[in-house]
C-alpha cells in the first residue's frame, strides 16, 4: 500500500489521482488521502506528486506512521476523486512547510 503523507496538505495538487488504474485516491478539504484496501502497488502515483507526499508503507519516516491509520480512516469518509483539478491558492507557498498536520481539514 502506498501512503499521502503530510506534505499533501493544503497543497493538493492531484497530479496523482489520474494515473491510479483503480480510483482509490478519496479527496477531503485540502488534502487526499489512499485508500489501503483498494490499492494494488502499482508505483504510478508516487512520482506524480510534485510535493513527494506520497510514500509506500515500507518507506516511511518514523514522523509519518501515523499518516497509515488516518488513510485509511479518511478514505472511508471521503469521496474518491479521478480527474486532476487546480491546486488551492498557495499551494507552492505551503510545499514543504512542517508541521502541516495541525491544519489539515476534515
Ligand atoms: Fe493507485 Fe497505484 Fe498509487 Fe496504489 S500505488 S494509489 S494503485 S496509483
Ligand atoms: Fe497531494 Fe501530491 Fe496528490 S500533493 S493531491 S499527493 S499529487
């Protein structure tokens, strides 16, 4: 399974959904979450994301287990999206700024 991480918030730039051969991308407020369950590890998502928030569950830091549960949880709640769309309004501002988790949006 693969992972967004934080770097997604509030820059969202969808550049990933469209190459998911199964839709499993669920898009919140301002951020996107993967759903586990729907995932096949294909790879294609990763090296679209200009922000490099998407991570396998293999690769990732310490700092962002916690981004595994809350996929999995959002992606229950959240709508899937499949076609790319503009990214928010300072979404280059906010690439790479820490501590994003505390802005994310439900
Ligand atoms: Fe979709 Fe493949 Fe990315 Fe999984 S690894 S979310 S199947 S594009
Ligand atoms: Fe987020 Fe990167 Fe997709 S910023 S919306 S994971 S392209």
């Amino acid at each position: 399974t693969f992972v967004v991480t934080e770097n997604c918030i509030k820059c969202k730039y969808t550049d990933c959904v469209e190459v998911c051969p199964v839709d499993c991308f669920h898009e919140g407020p301002n951020f996107l979450v993967i759903d586990p369950e729907e995932c096949i590890d294909c790879t294609l998502c990763e090296p679209e994301c200009p922000a490099n928030a998407i991570v396998a569950e293999d690769d990732l830091k310490a700092e962002h287990a916690h981004f595994k549960p809350l996929n999995a949880e959002l992606a229950k709640a959240w709508p899937v999206i499949t076609e790319r769309k503009d990214a928010p309004e300072g979404a280059k501002d906010w690439d790479g700024k820490p501590d994003k988790l505390k802005l994310l949006e439900r």
